[in-house]
C-alpha cells in the first residue's frame, strides 16, 4: 500500500487514513486500466465510466429500432415483397442479431474483450447502415417504383443483385449490432465491484438506467427518424441512423481512460463447460461417492482463492457430479501430475455446468415474450396503415412510432422507481433489487399474455369498422378505415409495461447468476431467447398459414397483402393461449429455482 500510496501523492502521511486506503483499493484482478495495469477503484470505473456506455447503448437504439418496427413497409412497398415475405424478413434479421450476440459474447468474454468487441460492432454498424443507405438512394439499386397494393399491379421484385447488395446490408447491421448487444451491457457493469455492497446497489441502478438509454434512443428513432423515412425519404432515415452510431463510437472512445477493462480468459471457461458434459459421458457408469467432498477439486490457500473462483458443491444435476469421479488411476499416476480435463473436471467447474444448465429452463420461458413482440413490429403496423392516422387537422402519426407512448411511460416511471419503490420494497423484502429477478420476469410474461388478448380485441374492432363501412378492400393509406390509430396504443402500452419488467429482471437474472468468466454471455441469454423468439415467430406464421390455408377463404389466416380479409384476431388469441401456458410452465419451473447466490442448499423460489 505505501507505494501506491506514494505514487498519488500521499509519501508524506504518517498516518493513511481508511477512507483514503478504501480509495486506491484495487478491483478484480480481472479487470485493468485502459494501459493494462491494475485498476484502481477510486480512479476507474463507476457511474461516470459507465454513463458513456448508456450513450453508446441509446445511440445503437437509435440507430437500429426504428428497422424493427417500420422496415415491413419498406420491405413490402419498396422492395416489393409479399407482406408475409417482408414480416418474415424482419423477423429473421432480428433473429439473427440476437442469436449472434452469443458468437458475439464468446468473442468477448474469452478473446477480444467486451471493450473492444463493442467498439469493433459498432464500427460494423456503421459499415451496414451505409450500405442500406445507398441502397435507399440509388434507383438502380432497388427494383422500379410500384403500388403494391394495386389489385392490377405487376410490380418486379429485386434482382439477384439488387437482394445480395440488402442482404449484405442487413445482416452487417445485424452482425454489428449483435455485438454491441452483448459487449457493452456487460462492460458497462464491468465498472461496479458486485462484491462491494455500494457498488452492488449502483450496479442494479445501471440496469434501471440502461432501460431508460435503450427507451431514450428507441423514442427518438419511433418519432424523428421514422417520420424522415416515411416523409423525406428512406435515404435520409437511414443517413441518420448511420450518423448516430458513428457518434456513439466516438464516445465509446473517448471514455477509454475511464473504464475498468475486462481481461478476456482465453477459451478456457466456455471449453471446461464442454469437458464437464465430456467428462460426465465418459465416467457414466461409474458410482457417485456417498460423500461430495470425495470429489475432485484443486486444493486452493488464500492466494489461489484470489485468482480462480471456486464454488461449492450443489447437491442438484447429480449426473454431472460424475465429471469429478476422482479415478484411482488418476489419484495414482505419479507421471501425470495434472489430471485430464476430458475425464476428470474440478468441482468449480461442475457447478458452473449445472448453472447453465439451471438457468435454461427460464431462458426458454422468455422466448415466448419475444414471440408477441414481433407481431406488434410486423402486423400491428400493417394494422395502423389500415387506420386514421391523423392526430389532429394538420399532424398525423406514423403507425411505426405507436411504440413511442409505452416507452414515453418507460422513460418516465422507471427512474421513478429505482428512485423512489427500490428503496421502499428494499425496506420490506430485505432483497437489494426490490424483488427478486425471477418475480420481476413472472410479471412481464403475464402482461405479454395480456398484451395479445388486448390485439385480438381490438382487431376484432377494427375489423367490424371495415365490414360495416363496406372498406375491407380499400387501400391503406389512401383509403383509411374511419378508426383511430390510437386504438392500437392500448396493446403497444400493455407490453411495453411488459418489457419494463422482462427487459431488466432477464438481464439482472442472468448477470448475476452466471459465473465470472462468462459475464458477456449472460446478456447474450436475453438476446438469444430475443432471437429463438423471432425465428419461432417465422415458423409460427408459417405452419399456421400452412394450417388454415384450406379453411379460409383467404388462403390462410395471415395470407396475401390485405390484412382486412385474413383473420388476425384469432391469431393474436392464439398466442394469448400459448403465452399463458408458458406462464404456467414457468410459475412451477421458478418456484423450485435455487439461486447461485443464496448458498448450496437454500431455495430461491418466487
């Protein structure tokens, strides 16, 4: 400490003083300075570090939200796609960027670096959104201008090249915003010490926080940048968007010599998962040991418990233990000093299996949430198009930008309730957060339920205004039905309340659950779930189209370019009913979830 203390001005102190040793005490080892020495606490990282990494997660929100709610109209009415085409193209572009957050958070946690894996998407972003912007300027690089929505339209779709040049756009946006989806959340945390128990309570006001960033860069993408693309043009959209991410580079970059720097551990912790499975496979047939401290694990003093994690046996998953079958052939050997990793694995790494393992069953209860999220970014605005959108005599609202009054809520209510409930349920709960991740999750997948009852009731409004008015083959746009649009809002504020609770009680879930070493992956788990979501969302439009194509008169429920005469209203009820089951599902899966970090034994049941 004395020479710390010199380096900072501090050699002529007799006596150091607590505070000012508390102040250059190191953080984890694991994490340094931006010339890769030693981080100190009192000089890197914390709210100020962390604030420019919310800047760079509201302008990647910015730059890309406002492709997942309006790019159906620009797929269909520009690029000339089949309606059903075009909402399968959004959802498999959204599928991909949050699938590949998990390539994306192993580039990260073991090689890269979440920093620099940050810093190297947000570039690839940049690349993308250039190139679709091209696209969307150039006549020669989209097919003819066309209605689609005329009855004796023959409009051409996209040459091969034409499609290869928006493919390769699209998914360079999606790779790059992949990345910057599962890097920064993480590095952003990276700047608290959770096993400080001030910066643990910062730490959880981050994760407020970043949902108020996310719903901060979504607000002005609903409202500014879709507006430019529908009236200025898609060219000028998207210009901005690519602006915007440039930007938020450069702040990442500027923010360089504030932050605590996670060291990236080499293959090393995502390898020993795999040699657990291996490991449990070869020693199958071997008996477990009545007593679990017969199983193997490294003998570790104080200085070796600093540098690898060590975690104590659950009594859970018990087949895995069999990874840690210490073989007397192994105890024996005096050639092989340091056993095989593929046959026998330490106790630590075992636990870290079962983790994953543990945490699956919720990762697959999220899904579902994600798949009613994508039929209010893809059919419900092709429902607004249908609709009056005027707001009054001289301003009407875009239908993509509908999303806009549930995170206007978002942006108001969350600061108040890390401000003002936190501190309250806190209080009452014992619990740091408020209530608990797993009960904050149970409550965003009820009001997603709720969300799709809401959307099939008000389809069924919508549609009886067309049917009475003799319009269900009027033209969108042109012809609006004698409905507000503002009747959608009541579905779009019933989820975004949803994803105030899934959004952040999913993230926390698996931040704080997963093991040190794979910190990027645990907010790849939300991204991942996001992403099965949307291509879950693929197959459900499809098999279920398949299903009632001899049923309707329209082909199928969803079928064709006119959404007045397909049956939409029983698809959102549909999904109402299987969002309930999976709430069931997860109501028994949660009440027998034990948490990592309440101890070995001790239940964590909501």
């Amino acid at each position: 400490m004395a020479h710390r203390l010199a380096a900072f001005g501090y050699e002529n102190s007799e006596v150091v003083d607590n505070k000012v040793e508390a102040e250059l005490q190191l953080v984890d080892g694991n994490k340094v300075d931006w010339k890769g020495r030693s981080a100190l606490k009192y000089k890197y990282g914390g709210m100020k570090a962390s604030w420019l990494v919310l800047a760079m997660i509201g302008f990647e929100n910015l730059a890309t939200f406002s492709l997942a709610v309006n790019s159906v109209p620009y797929f269909n009415g520009i690029m000339h796609y089949d309606l059903a085409d075009a909402a399968n193209m959004l959802t498999n572009y959204l599928g991909a960027t949050y699938l590949l957050t998990i390539f994306a958070a192993v580039l990260a946690d073991a090689w890269i670096g979440r920093y620099k894996t940050g810093l190297i998407s947000g570039c690839i972003m940049f690349v993308g959104l250039a190139l679709l912007t091209a696209q969307a300027h150039y006549p020669t690089l989209k097919p003819p201008i066309c209605n689609v929505f005329g009855t004796t339209a023959h409009c051409k779709t996209p040459t091969r090249g034409q499609e290869a040049f928006l493919y390769i756009g699209l998914y360079s946006l999606a790779f790059g915003s992949a990345g910057v989806k599962a890097a920064l959340p993480s590095h952003g945390a990276d700047q608290f010490d959770e096993t400080d128990p001030k910066e643990a309570t910062k730490m959880s006001s981050f994760f407020n926080i970043l949902l108020v960033a996310v719903s901060m860069g979504r607000a002005i993408s609903l409202t500014i940048i879709v507006w430019i693309e529908n009236h200025k043009g898609w060219d000028y959209g998207l210009g901005i968007s690519a602006i915007s991410i440039f930007l938020g580079v450069i702040i990442l970059v500027v923010g360089l010599p504030l932050y605590r720097i996670h060291v990236p551990q080499g293959a090393s912790v995502h390898v020993e998962i795999i040699q657990v499975y291996v490991a449990a496979i070869r020693n199958r047939h071997l008996p477990l040991p009545e007593n679990a401290v017969e199983l193997y694990e490294i003998e570790h003093d104080k200085k070796t418990a600093m540098e690898i994690e060590f975690l104590p046996h659950r009594d859970t998953f018990r087949f895995l233990d069999k990874a840690a079958i210490q073989i007397k052939s192994d105890e024996q050997s005096e050639k092989q000093e340091v056993p095989n990793p593929w046959k026998l694995c330490r106790v630590t790494q075992v636990e870290n299996a079962k983790i994953i393992l543990n945490i699956f069953p919720i990762f697959c209860c999220s899904i579902v949430s994600t798949l009613c999220l994508a039929q209010l970014q893809t059919f419900s605005i092709q429902q607004g198009y249908t609709m009056d959108q005027s707001f009054n005599k001289h301003f009407s609202i875009p239908p993509a930008s509908l999303p806009i009054i549930p995170i206007m809520f978002l942006i108001t209510v969350v600061p108040l309730y890390d401000r003002y409930a936190v501190p309250v349920l806190r209080k009452i709960t014992g619990i740091p957060t408020g209530v608990t991740h797993l009960q904050r999750i149970g409550v965003g997948l009820v009001l997603s339920s709720m969300s799709m009852v809401v959307a099939s009731i008000i389809e069924v409004k919508r549609k009886g205004v067309a049917r009475d008015n003799n319009m269900l083959d009027a033209s969108p746009v042109s012809h609006p039905l004698p409905i507000s649009i503002f009747w959608l809002a009541f579905q779009y504020f019933t989820f975004g309340i949803a994803d105030m609770f899934n959004y952040v009680g999913l993230l926390q879930f698996f931040y704080s659950e997963l093991p040190k070493g794979l910190k990027s992956t645990s907010s790849s788990f939300l991204w991942g779930s996001m992403g099965l979501g949307y291509f879950l969302s693929t197959i459900v439009v499809k098999s279920v189209n398949g299903a009632t194509k001899h049923i309707t008169k329209s082909g199928g429920w969803l079928a064709g370019n006119n959404i007045n005469r397909n049956h939409l209203n029983l698809f959102f009820l549909f999904l109402a009913i299987v969002s309930s089951i999976n709430f069931c599902i997860y109501l028994f899966i949660a009440k027998r979830y034990k948490y990592r970090t309440q101890g070995p034994t001790t239940p964590g049941g909501d």
